[in-house]
C-alpha cells in the first residue's frame, strides 16, 4: 500500500471517529446506508470486473505492451485518444482498464490520452449533443476536449 492510500484511510478514519464523537446514532444509520447502497452495487462491479476481464482477454499483454508501451509515444498516445474517442465505456469501468492496461506495460502518456478522451470526447453520441446543444457548440465541444485530452496527458508523462 502506497503512501497516498495510507493517508486516505487515515483521514478517512480519522473522520469517523469524529463523526462517532459528534453523533454516533446519525453516523451508524450513515453506515447503514452506505452498506446498502454497497449490497445495490455489489452486481454492477461484479459486471465491471468481468467485462475488463473479457476485454483484456481479447487484447494479449504483448499487442498492449508492443503498440502503447514501444518507443513510438506519440503516435500511440494519438491513436489511443482517437480509440478513447470512439469508444463509450462507463468511467467506471476506464479507471481499471486503464490501470490493467499500465500494468500490462503501456505507456502512461497513451494511457491518459485513452482515458481522458474516454471521459471527455463524445463521438458515439455527438448527434444527440449536436441535436440538444447546436452543430458548433457540439464541434467546438469535442474539438477542444480532444485537443485539451492530449495536452492532459502529456502534463500526466511529465508529471508521473
């Protein structure tokens, strides 16, 4: 366990037992709650970590390791935002693909290109934004958060 994780559940512990000082009887139905929204979920993360299974069965560690993790990073890191771009996926799901994908030996630049253009490009359903919100806004939209993806990602291959 990294040092960042160890301070969030140290926060987090910290918080509760505040909490439990503060009013214990509003912090166990807190709890309460929180364990049956846990129990209503428990299926869709079950689901989550099959279809990331299914998906990383289909694409072998060495495609991944050979096209996003080789020496050629921008051209991975744009064939990735233009993948990320086509794809709809829930965010929920890209976390850990993403980190499966790191893990099996991409590049962390291609990688956030994926995710970040994952989360904010919205090919699949550009007719529907063009239809609520107007064909430039619509293009200006998408145009700007491919174009804000990558430099995300080129900050994150800095950065980490």
């Amino acid at each position: 366990m990294d040092i960042f994780t160890k301070g969030l559940w140290l926060i987090t512990g910290s918080w509760f037992i505040v909490s439990m000082f503060k009013d214990k009887e509003r912090t166990l139905n807190a709890m309460k709650m929180s364990k049956k929204m846990m129990g209503n979920m428990l299926g869709q993360i079950i689901g989550i970590l099959f279809l990331i299974g299914l998906i990383l069965t289909f694409i072998p560690p060495h495609v991944i390791k050979e096209y996003l993790g080789g020496s050629n990073v921008f051209l991975a890191t744009i064939i990735s935002a233009l993948v990320g771009s086509i794809t709809l996926i829930p965010a929920f799901v890209a976390f850990p693909l993403v980190g499966s994908i790191v893990d099996m030996g991409a590049s962390i630049v291609p990688a956030v290109a994926f995710l970040t253009t994952l989360t904010m490009v919205g090919f699949v359903t550009f007719n529907l934004e063009r239809q609520e919100f107007g064909k430039e806004f619509a293009i200006a939209r998408n145009g700007l958060s491919f174009v804000f993806a990558i430099l995300i990602a080129l900050v994150m291959g800095v950065i980490l």
